[in-house]
C-alpha cells in the first residue's frame, strides 16, 4: 500500500495594504538610525560672534609722571556744580568737535581760575595739553578732554557738544603726575597718594554731565616690612623679639641716648592716606608686623 501524501499548504495572499504598511515601517526605521542621539554631536551652525569687554585706553600715555605727593587734592564734586551752561561766544562749526582750538575754548569757558588763565599765557612750568576725544556720554560722539597744568594743580575739563555749542560737563582738579583712562564711555582719574597708594576716582554720564561715582584709595606696589633686627643693621630679628599682627604700620624704633635706659617703645599712628571723601579699599595682607623693643641687657639692670 502505498504512503499517504501530505496534504500541502495553501498559500495565504498577503493583502497589498499591509504590504505598504511595512515598507513605510521600514522607511521610518532607517530614518531613526540617521538620526543623532541625544549626547551626541550636532552642527547648529555658525557660531555667534563674541565682542570683547571693553578695555582702559589711556590718556596721555606719553605724558611722563612726576613724583607722587603726600596727600591728594580733592576735586570738584558734580554734584554741587549748577546746571551746565554754553561756553558764551564759541560755536562749532560743522558740528566737528574735533575741530575747534582747545586754547580759545578754554579762555571763553568762565570757569577757569586765575592760575589757569596764567597758564594760558605760556607761564614757565604750566602747559595746555593737546586735548583728546572719547565717547563719556555713550551717544557715539566723542567729547573734548582737555588739561591745564598750573604752577599747582592739573586741571581737567570735558566738553560736550549741544547743536554747535560746548557744554562743560566736567571739571576736576587733580595733582600732577596723575594718569586718566577711558573704560567704554566711563573716565577714570588716578592720583598718586603715597609710594604705595593712589586715588581713583570713576566718572561716568547721568544724563547731565559726568558724575562721580566712585572714589576709593588702591594699593599700587607692595607695602614694605617694618625693621625687625633692634637696629644692629644685620637684617636678622634681635635675641628675645617676636612679632605680632597690628592694623596700622609700626615706625622704626628710636633707641634711648642712656645707656642704662631701655629703647622707648614705638607710638602707633595712622598714615595719612585718604582724604576726607574717599572710602578706603581693604588691602590683603597690609598689616604688617609690629615690632617688639629688644630686652634691656643684664648689665643695664645693675
């Protein structure tokens, strides 16, 4: 007898809807695939262009200082000045700042002192400076920076420019041997207090003229270590000194004439730094050591 066939499979008809349904499954995986996972790396483009913070730009650079003073001189307060006025018979042709003569602006302006108008007439030891022209009212147009060295003091005068007239904005008496900057539309003036300290003062536009907003004492140079060796000029602390933290600077200590008497100890006083407007700024490690007399000698004590 013969082996039974097997009965054979019927083929079942895939619909066509079902398959468009898969391709565009697997069109839409292998768009997955294309795509970057998160975490990974990306192009979005050109990068944004990045400006640069503004930088101090010196006025004067070439100008050489002088030696500092004791103490500086105050300026002028804008704050008590009344309310800017043209400087009478002078007009701007042209609206050119640039273009006008900084010595018949500053004869016109009523606000130059006797020593100033003395300067004006080339007196020995005074100078106009050439004037400069920045930007202190951030409106794109530059302003007149101009200085006048007396006998005494360095005056320093701002003008603006209203249609074609000049508006001082800005008057400011400063000791010699300062330096001035520009940071962006903001003045900063530098005085020299002592070796090691200076006044800065930061002027900056209110819509009016230029105000101060800031004055504060800085350090400039290392403060130097009080004598520690008991006078005996070999640099090494005496037998028995020590040293301990004091908030003001220690003077050298002046040793007795007697020779039975002990060295007199060494009276504490405040450098005279800072004038009476300017807050002083805290300086990192500016307490230096007071130091101690040395202990009197046994043959002293007889």
């Amino acid at each position: 007898m013969a082996a039974a066939t097997p009965p054979r499979r019927r083929r079942v008809a895939v619909p066509a809807a079902a398959l468009a349904a898969l391709a565009v499954l697997v069109a839409l995986a292998v768009l997955a695939a294309g795509r970057v996972t998160p975490g990974g790396l990306h192009d979005d483009g050109a990068a944004a262009p990045v400006t640069p913070p503004p930088r101090p730009q010196p006025l004067w650079p070439d100008l050489a200082a002088s030696p500092p003073p004791i103490a500086p001189a105050d300026g002028a307060d804008p704050a008590t000045q009344a309310p800017p006025q043209p400087v009478p018979d002078v007009t701007v042709p042209g609206r050119d700042i640039t273009a006008v003569d900084v010595r018949a602006v500053l004869a016109k302006d009523p606000a130059l002192g006797p020593e100033e108008r003395h300067a004006l007439d080339s007196c020995p030891g005074c100078e106009v400076r050439a004037p400069e022209f920045r930007d202190l009212t951030g409106d794109g147009r530059p302003e007149l920076v101009a200085a006048v060295a007396t006998t005494g003091p360095v005056v320093l005068h701002v003008y603006t420019l209203a249609d074609d007239r000049l508006l001082p904005v800005l008057r400011a008496e400063l000791v010699r041997g300062f330096s001035a900057a520009t940071v962006g539309s903001d003045l900063w003036l530098y005085e020299p207090t002592t070796v090691f300290l200076r006044t800065s003062s930061h002027y900056g536009w209110n819509g009016t003229r230029l105000a101060l907003l800031e004055r504060k004492i800085e350090g400039i140079g290392p403060v130097p270590e009080p004598t520690t060796d008991g006078g005996n000029g070999t640099g090494r602390p005496a037998a028995g000194s020590g040293a301990e933290p004091a908030p003001a600077p220690a003077p050298a200590v002046t040793p007795s004439s007697g020779r039975g008497q002990a060295p007199s100890r060494p009276k504490s006083t405040a450098p005279d730094v800072a004038p009476p407007t300017a807050t002083p700024s805290p300086l990192a490690g500016a307490a230096p050591a007071t130091a101690r007399p040395a202990p009197v000698p046994s043959e002293a004590k007889r």
